[in-house]
C-alpha cells in the first residue's frame, strides 16, 4: 500500500498514513477536497443500495495509482496501491482490509 486514511461520513480524514519512502501524489488541499467526494459519493451509492444491494468496494485504476475505496459501518477506507501489482494481490489486500474494518 502506498497510502491508506480512515474517513468520517463527512469527509474529514480521522487518521492517515503514508508508505515510508513514498511520496503523495496529491498535495494536502487536494487530499482533502478528495476525501470530502468520497463521502458524497458514498451517499450518492447509498440511494442504490435498495435495488442493487450495497457496495462491496469501488476499485479505480488510473496510470499512476490504483484507488480503492471500502464501505464499513460507520467510517470509509480509503486506500491507494501500486498499479502494476497484480489484481489476484490487490484483491487479497482488499478482502484482508474488509476484514479488518468492517466494524468501523
């Protein structure tokens, strides 16, 4: 994982974390304004949930950065990964990160 931060339903990050050695790729501003889309987004995904069932995961490859984004309870899981890893290990990641939080 490159990068990996807990977000309130609001969008506010209550905790984050960097890779040693790795650098964001977004500056602080942008991290936050990002955060803040995650949980409207949320919200919007929500309204669906009664006709298509609720969200597993949103996974989002992009050519710098794989995006995920996890629903638990009361809080969301926003993780970044290498792209060129392999999707069997990113889907591992997923599932063990799923696990982890689902209480949060």
């Amino acid at each position: 994982m490159r990068f990996a931060a807990i977000i309130d339903l609001k969008g506010n990050i209550s905790e984050a974390i960097m890779k040693e050695g790795k650098t964001s790729l977004k500056s602080q501003k942008e991290e936050e304004h990002f955060c803040k889309q995650v949980a409207i987004r949320r919200k919007i995904r929500k309204q669906f949930d009664k006709s298509l069932g609720p969200v597993n995961y949103v996974h989002i490859e992009r050519q710098k950065v794989t995006q995920i984004v996890i629903y638990p309870k009361h809080k969301t899981v926003y993780v970044t990964l290498e792209p060129k890893m392999d999707i069997r290990r990113k889907l591992e990641i997923i599932e063990q990160i799923k696990k982890k939080t689902w209480n949060l």
